[in-house]
C-alpha cells in the first residue's frame, strides 16, 4: 500500500537512523554505486492501523503514520517484519 508521509516525518526518519533499524543489521539505508545514491529504505510501522494486522494496538493514541510509529528498514527485513507479532 503506498503511503503518503509528511515531509517533517521522513526528515526525522532519516534524521536519526543510518542504517536498517532491525538488531544487528548494519545496512546503509542509502546505497551508492558509481557516484549515484540510491535509497534503498523502506519505512514500517511499529504498530499497524487495521485490526488483525500484527501488532495492532486498539489504544494507541498517536499518529500512526508519525515518526513516533515508524522505522526504517531495508528490503530484506521489512516484509519479515511487517508479517510478525513482535
């Protein structure tokens, strides 16, 4: 599903994290090759929006779709994550 997140919300993101978000994974989130960057990131929810999705919480107050709710992953943990509980 895509996304449409505010400005100020991926400058945060992006301001406090280099790399993927997952333990101990140290990959960049922006991949250079031959003088061309390429951000390869890919944003996740901590808490997702619609019952019966992992880690759905029917009292969170906040914005789901703020920095406080997300994170940044690479490709190969974001859909991993986007699957589980924890």
């Amino acid at each position: 599903m895509s996304r449409n997140y505010t400005k100020l919300t991926i400058k945060l993101l992006f301001g406090q994290a280099e790399q993927c978000a997952f333990p101990g994974c140290r990959t960049p989130l922006v991949y250079e090759d031959r003088g061309r960057k390429t951000v390869v990131a890919e944003i996740a929810h901590i808490r997702s929006e619609a019952p019966g999705e992992p880690r759905h919480d029917p009292e969170f107050v906040g914005d789901l779709d703020g920095p406080d709710n997300l994170l940044l992953l690479c490709g190969v943990h974001h859909k991993p994550v986007d699957r589980h509980d924890a």
